[in-house]
C-alpha cells in the first residue's frame, strides 16, 4: 500500500498496524508532525506503559525489554489514545479505537536473522546512538527470545480485539 492510501484506510477504520516507520506514517496520516528525535534510540529496554496502556495488548510487553532502533519522533495526533513512552520518546504507541496500533518500538525482531543485517548496515546510526554492535548482540542474544514472546502475545491479542 502506498503513503496516500493510508489517510483512506484510517478514515475508514479497517484494522491498522504500523512498526517503527509505520507508526510514523500513521501518525502523519492523521496530521501529527513526523520529525527527528532528540536522541537515536537503539537497544533493547522496557517501555512505561500509562493506565490505558496496562489495559490493553501492550500489557503482555510491560517490564520487558523490547527493540528501539530509531531517531525519529511525531506528535501525537488527536482522537488517539497514548499507551506508553520511553525517557527519551514521549511517544512509544497509541492507538485509535480497537482497529489502529501503533507502535515506535520493534515488537517483533528478536529472534529476526535480519537484526545482523541491521547492525552491519549501520555503524554510523549505532555509534551516534552511544552503543557498539557487539553490546546489540549481547542485548539481543539476552532479552530478543523474551520480546519476541511478548511482541507475539501483545499482536495476538490486538487481532483477537478486532
């Protein structure tokens, strides 16, 4: 699906999910402003979830330590609802109703292959952020089984909702 179909799809409710860059293509969709972040965030750590976020999927995530791999923030946009932050990321998930997610972190590349690509594509991204390939490699060798069974419970409920 391309950008401009998704303003269509949102207005019409049908069930959305956005990861990472989806989640900022979500919220400038809805007219939130998309824009740098104030640090790179990368590595794995909890996100707070807020009382709406305790009382939705994302309480299968809550203390565990899931991947953030971006540099990028938005706004919030209006009629969502906010599930959870990071010190750093005011902005972690929101959602809309039952059908829209949205959600800044990577629920799903603990167990991914495609992690290594992710660390050997970018140095310059990692060193900015003040970590190194091989504490990634701990990190996801350490929490990447954990987030990706949370990550699963969290998406299984979500669609279990719609």
């Amino acid at each position: 699906m391309n950008s401009s179909g998704l303003p269509s799809r949102i207005a019409r409710g049908l069930p959305t999910l956005g990861v990472c860059l989806g989640a900022q293509m979500i919220a400038a969709a809805m007219g939130a402003e998309v824009r740098p972040g104030p640090v790179k965030e990368i590595g794995f750590a909890p996100v707070k979830l807020n009382d709406p976020g305790a009382d939705s999927p994302l309480r299968h995530v809550a203390g565990v330590p899931m991947l953030h791999w971006h540099g990028d923030t938005f706004g919030l946009p209006d009629d969502v609802e906010l599930l959870a932050s990071t010190p750093s990321y005011a902005h972690q998930a929101f959602r809309r109703g039952p059908e829209l997610l949205a959600l800044q972190f990577h629920a799903e590349m603990g167990e991914d292959p495609r992690f290594e690509a992710w660390i050997e594509n970018g140095p310059a991204f990692i060193a900015e952020a003040g970590t190194s390939p091989e504490r990634l490699r701990g990190e996801h060798e350490a929490h990447g089984s954990a987030a990706v069974a949370a990550g699963k419970a969290m998406i299984t409920e979500w669609l279990r909702g719609l």
